[in-house]
C-alpha cells in the first residue's frame, strides 16, 4: 500500500529491501543421527528414534517445565505444558555430537544471513518431551547471555504427530515438523515467537540450544557491500536532507527487535546486519554520521470489527485447529478488529550507540517525515495494543505499541545539533567542554543551535540540567543566548544547590536580565502552574533555604532572593483569593489551611532577605479583617513557628499572631448560643424569592421546621443551596400529592458545631499566648 517511492525516504527503504533477501529469520537443516550418543541416568542411552517406552520413562523422571516473563520464571500448564529433563542427567559424547554440529551450525548461519566471518556457536540449554496433547503457547524466549541471538531446537527422531514448531516474524510465519528417521536442527533468531502445537500421538524429545555468535556482523556484512548500491543509497540521503538548515534525520527502522541488553553493531540479526553495513558505507559517502537506536512505534489505527468471532475468538478456537498447516494469519488484528487506516504514528528513540558503539541515554520523538522502514511496523506484533471504542471521526480505533531497533543518519555539519537533542545532558557537558578550552566562539555557535528545540528539553528533564545550564550560560557571556538557554526551565526545578551560580549569572547580566528569566520560570502557561497547590507549595517552603544560600552569593544574591520571592508572592496571593470563593465552607478552610507553609516560607524568606517591603505586604494580607484569612494565618503561624524561631519578629510573626490572638478574642467574647436560638445565616450568594424564604425560615430564632411544597427544579435549588453552605438543616422529599414537600428542619449539630469551634478557638488563642509570649 506504500505509494510508489515519491520521498527520498522511502527509496532509501526500498533500495534497502531489493539489497536483502527477507524471511531468513529460521531455518532448518537436518541429519542422519549416527552422532548423537546420549544418555539419561535412570533411563540409560536413549535409542534412535525414541521409542515411546524410553519417551514414557523420560516423562516419568521429568519435571513440568517452567517459562520466563520478564524477570520471572512460571510455571502454567495453560501456557507451557511439557516435561523438562534434569540436566545433571544427561549426558552427550561431546567429541562425536561436535562433528555433526559444527558443519550444521555454519549452514545454518548462513540460512540465517549471518555473513561469513561470523560463527554460531551452540550453548546446551535443556531436554524436553512432549507427551500427546501437551504444547508449548506463543513466546519469545530471553536472553541468556550478551551474545545470545536466537535459539535451536533439535528434534529426535522419533514416531509423533502434531507438535510441530511454528516460528513467526514481521508477518511471517514458517512451520516445522519432526522427522521420523533424521535429526531436525531449527534455529530462529531471540525475537522471533513461536509456539509448539500439541502432540497429536506418540512423543516429541528435543534438546534446546542457546545459539550465541561470535565475531561482528556488520563489519563482516560490511565486505560485500555492493559499492553501487551504497552510492544509490547515499544519494536518497542527499536529496532527504537537501540543503535544509533545520537539523533533520532520517531513521530507518531495522525488522529486528533487541532488547537493550542484545542492542549492539556487531550483533545485528539477519538482514539488518547487511542493511547496517550498506547504510553505513552509504553515510560515509554522503559525509553523514549514524547511530543505532532502541525505537518505541506507537500506532492509531481506525478499526472494523473482524467477522465472525469477534473479540478473543481466535484465540480461544486455536488449539482445536486440526489444519495444522493453515496459514496463522488470517489478516485480522490479533485481537479481531480488522486494522484500517494509520491515523497517526509516534516513533520515539530512546538508548543510542554512536559509529564506535559508545551509548548515550537518550529520550527524543523523531517527526513522521524523518522515519522509514522497508517491513511496515504494522505487519510486526506490538508489545502492548489497546483497544477504544468510537471516537468521533475516526470510528473505532486501536493503540499499538512496537519495540523496533533503528539506524540514525545525519549529515555531519548538525553533528552537535542532532546529538544535543537527544540527549541534552551532553549538549551541555560539550559546551562546558569547549568553555573550558577557551573556544567561547565556538560555545556560541553550538549553543544557538539547540534554540530549536531546547524548551521541550529543558520543560521534560529539566531538574538534572538546571545546574550545569546555570553555569553554562555564565561562561557563554552572551545575555540572548543565556536567556534562551534558561527560559524554558521553570521554578519549581530550581533549589538551594543552584544558588551560587545563580548569583554569579546575575552578577554578570544584570538585575533587568535577571528579572525576565526569574518571570519566565514562573510562566503561567506551565503545568505546574495547574498543579502548583501541591509543586508550587513545596517549593515555597524550600524558599527559606534557597534564599540563605543566595545570600552568600552577597548583593547579586540578595537581589535574585528578591526577585524570587516577589514573583512568588503574586501568584500565591491570586490563588488564596481564588480559593477564598470556594462555596463550601470545609472546602475553603481546608484549601485556605494547606497554603499556610508556603506563605510561611515566603515570610521567612523576606526575613532572611530583609525585604521589609514585601513582609509588610505578606503580613497586611494575613492580617485582614476576614475569618477566611484567619485560617490561611493561623495556619502560616503554626508552620512558621516549626522552622524559624529565631526570625519570629523579622518576618512579621509578631504582627500576624497579635491580630490572630485579637480576633480570636473577640469571637470568644460573643455570647454563646442559647439553648433556644435556632437561627441559622445563610451565606451570601443568591438573592432568588426561593432563597428570601429560605433565610425567612432559617434566621427564625424559634422556628425548627418547615414544610414547603414545592416542584422539582425549585427544591434542587433548595437542596444544593443547604448543601454547598453545609447547613445543620436536614432537608428531604415527602413524595405525596403535588408538588412534593421539602420537609426541612434544622438539627442539634447547630449547637454541637459551635461548641467545637469556641473550642478550637480557645486552643489557637491559649497556643499562641505561649508560643508568641502574648498576654
Ligand atoms: O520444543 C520446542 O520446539 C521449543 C521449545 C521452546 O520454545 C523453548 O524451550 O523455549
Ligand atoms: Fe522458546
């Protein structure tokens, strides 16, 4: 479905696919079994074919086989049924078996198109009988060893039906059955899944093999590469890059997976070791740079329901396919939605190997028009998929998610540029590098070009690259770079470790400089602007430590506290008066209540700083004539108190507490309830005739109860108005005649509730006395 080669992209992956002959992914060789002396204690030598007395024997002495996922090992008759042999048991006559293997094992090499130069090697891995019915379900076996690629499986002759092995890879699948006279030797690379289908009669004995390779793939592809074909391919990279100035890639999708651990040049799989070597010498002639990369595909497709067994059938139908040979793939999704159209594809790179195969971590989403492939990610299995149902335009649609490996290509005049942007931590270290040698030019140059992209890269991992951009835009003595470089970062990253080269950088640019980069890590559009409640908050508190570690830095430093703090204070002040409007009075309380920390490491900021001015503004806010406020106050105290004793005066403590202990006083001095006042306020906010009754009834010292007819929409009013101010009025529906009676009567909690607060009060006032030595 691919449109015929309109972008140099898709050449180069076309060009890339009539190099490589596909499908060698496994492969079968046989021979006669005059080698094989094995033996099995407690069975003796075990005879060629096996007969089904000795296969019964073997079963008896074996134990079920267990399976790996991920870091586990289990055991599920459901999933892997099937006896496994001690190993200590066995043994094989070396010296004779390795006259088979060794010629076996080359050929096999080359079936799998590893080039010459590099060697299989066979690693013993277990003995396995299959008794009738028993199977092993589709897997992916794990690798054993760093150089483990893939597995092989020998088969004993021997006279069983079913159990045959099916091997699959990017949409492909190749079957295997055992022989009845020969040795069967299947070897398929790590990445492969397969699966054994149950043993129809008779017993299938096979030994495992871990197949490890020695020697290096790519280099030893590198050899045969057709000079011709990698002129052709370099000039697809040619036209790809054209003489853009916008740092681009191309990234060409390998068909093997690895997994961090296996990703390695030398140890490429298949045709992608050719490919490799072809893109390679291509790059070279096309003055590029390469890496290779672990890649995460994420696909959205729009999806039919696949007829006609619908979600989970096909699996549930697999093991009664008597056919055996049927083709697997039936073209619809393993999960029986029929896939049809690409809405969207994310390729992202994450572990990155440069020419020489040192690996830097790496996290970067490449563009769509950067990628290519020669085998579509669509005809390999996702790791994960995820099914939604309708979604608007787009019908159904399904998430998948692949592993891929690929090759990164670059012309070498973006170098730096490409390499900074996927992995920012060495962008850095390299300008600090070329700073330190004096090339402060050449510094300049680098770090203008990672303008592009650098707000992503500062926004996603920005905690670990504050400190060195701090100094890095110091050595750069350039202020519109600087405050590019250190824009996008926001405050929440910064902390007291980052003080010094703070001031040093203010010192250097200036108070006007400092403030707009201090303004810009506050921006509003960022999303711990939504979150700050809990970010924002903690930050403040860490203010006080920030601020005395500014303070070292001298006038610069104190400077830059105070910019800190004054930007702090706006958006902190907004957000109490926002929540000041919450409707519900414990809402409000609780939300007034969690920011007391954050004011109160403001506050102490202003101290350290002795910013006199803004303590002043801090204070005059908690101060103010309102019982919300008090909350917020009280709440500062109790925080502040904890941390800073010493500073109780110079960060306004001493006002703060004296109009707390005053207003809690004068609450205190208020007559209590009397036993026969019911009248409740009904907080400010609607004026409807609903509510001018509703009051009527509540600010009635006497009246308890009311019953009001009243439709439906009239007593949700009712209703929500009592609940949102958290009313001691029980409120209900008496469902006879028409309307309906709202049955309101107010309860004991009245009186229970304002014994409780008197008390809090009583417990404020009597702690602040002792604690701020007030009378
Ligand atoms: O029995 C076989 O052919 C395959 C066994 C297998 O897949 C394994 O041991 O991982
Ligand atoms: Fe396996």
């Amino acid at each position: 479905m691919r449109s015929p080669a309109i972008f140099p992209r898709d050449r180069f992956a076309n060009l890339l696919g009539e190099a490589a002959a596909t499908g060698s992914f496994s492969a079968r060789r046989t021979a006669r079994p005059d080698d094989l002396r094995l033996e099995v204690s407690g069975v003796g030598p075990i005879a060629l074919p096996v007969p089904a007395r000795q296969a019964k024997e073997l079963c008896l002495i074996g134990r079920p086989a267990q399976f790996g996922q991920g870091e586990q090992t289990l055991l599920d008759a459901r999933v892997r049924d099937t006896w496994e042999i001690p190993k200590s048991r066995i043994k094989i006559d070396k010296r004779q078996w390795n006259g088979t293997l060794r010629p076996v094992l080359d050929r096999l090499r080359a079936d799998l198109s590893l080039p010459e130069g590099c060697e299989l090697t066979a690693e013993f891995h277990s003995m396995l009988v299959y008794a009738p019915g028993q199977f092993f379900a589709p897997h992916q076996d794990s690798e054993k060893a760093d150089t483990m690629v893939g597995t092989m499986v020998v088969t004993l002759p021997s006279a069983s039906t079913g159990g045959v092995l099916v091997v699959e890879h990017a949409g492909q699948t190749a079957t295997y059955r055992s022989s009845k006279e020969s040795l069967s030797f299947v070897a398929f690379y790590a990445d492969c899944r397969h699966h054994v289908r149950p043993v129809t009669s008779g017993y299938r004995v096979v030994l495992t093999y871990n197949l490890l390779l020695k020697g290096d793939t790519v280099a030893a592809a590198a050899g045969r590469a057709d000079p011709d074909r990698a002129a052709e391919l370099a000039g697809c990279l040619n036209d790809h890059f054209g003489d853009s100035d916008e740092p681009t890639r191309l990234v060409y999708l390998l068909d093997h997976e690895y997994t961090q651990r296996a990703l390695s040049w030398a140890r490429l799989k298949g045709d992608d070791a050719s490919r490799a070597a072809l893109i390679r010498a291509a790059a070279h002639e096309a003055d590029c740079e390469v890496a290779l990369a672990l890649a995460e595909v994420h696909e959205t497709w729009s999806t039919e329901d696949a007829e006609p067994w619908g979600y989970g059938g096909r699996r549930a139908r697999y093991w009664d396919d008597d056919q055996e040979d049927e083709d697997e793939d039936d073209g619809s999704g393993e999960d029986g939605y029929e896939l049809q159209e690409l809405i969207e594809s994310t390729t992202s790179l994450d572990c990155w190997l440069d020419e020489s195969g040192e690996a830097t971590q790496t996290s970067l989403t490449v563009f769509d028009d950067e990628v290519c492939a020669t085998t579509p990610t669509a005809d390999l299995s996702p790791h994960d998929s995820s099914y939604e149902g309708y979604m608007g335009n787009y019908g159904n649609t399904m998430d998948r998610w692949y592993r891929r490996a690929a090759i990164v290509v670059w012309p070498r005049r973006w170098s730096y540029a490409i390499r900074a942007q996927a992995s920012p931590g060495w962008a850095l270290n390299r300008l600090a590098d070329l700073l330190q040698v004096g090339d402060v030019a050449g510094a300049r140059d680098a770090a203008t070009t990672l303008g592009s992209f650098w707000s992503v890269a500062a926004g996603v991992n920005g905690q670990h690259l504050l400190g060195r951009t701090l100094t890095v835009a110091r050595g750069l003595d350039e202020p519109g770079i600087a405050a590019m470089l250190l824009a996008p970062f926001q405050i929440e990253m910064l902390g007291h470790t980052h003080a010094a080269s703070l001031a040093q950088l203010a010192a250097h640019y200036g108070q006007s400089w400092t403030r707009d980069t201090v303004e810009s890590w506050f921006g509003r559009d960022r999303p711990a602007h939504m979150s700050w409640q809990a970010q924002r908050a903690s930050w403040l508190e860490s203010l006080p430590a920030i601020c005395e570690a500014l303070r070292e830095g001298r006038g610069a430093g104190v400077m830059v506290g105070g910019l800190l703090s004054a930007a702090a204070w706006t958006p902190l002040r907004d957000s109490a008066a926002e929540l000041s409007r919450f409707p519900t009075p414990s809402h409000r309380h609780t939300a007034l209540g969690e920011l007391g920390p954050a004011v109160a490491g403001l506050l102490a900021s202003t101290a350290i700083l002795a910013a006199r001015e803004l303590r002043d503004e801090v204070v005059a806010f908690l101060c103010a004539d309102n019982d919300d406020r008090l909350v917020c106050a009280m709440s500062a105290l109790r925080a502040a108190h904890k941390n800073r004793r010493d500073m109780h005066r110079e960060a306004g403590l001493d006002i703060v507490s004296r109009h707390c202990a005053a207003r809690l006083a004068t609450r205190l001095s208020q007559p209590a309830r009397s036993a026969d006042d019911w009248s409740i306020e009904l907080p400010q906010g609607c004026h409807c005739e609903l509510c001018q009754t509703l009051d009527a009834f509540l600010a009635d010292k006497a009246r308890r109860s009311f019953e009001w007819p009243l439709a439906e929409q009239r007593r949700r009013h009712v209703h929500s108005r009592i609940d949102q101010a958290e009313l001691a009025v029980h409120h209900q529906t008496r469902r006879s005649g028409r309307p309906y009676t709202l049955v309101l009567t107010k309860t004991e909690a009245l009186f229970a509730r304002e014994r409780e607060a008197r008390r809090r009060d009583q417990t404020d006032l009597a702690w602040l006395g002792q604690t701020f030595n007030m009378r």
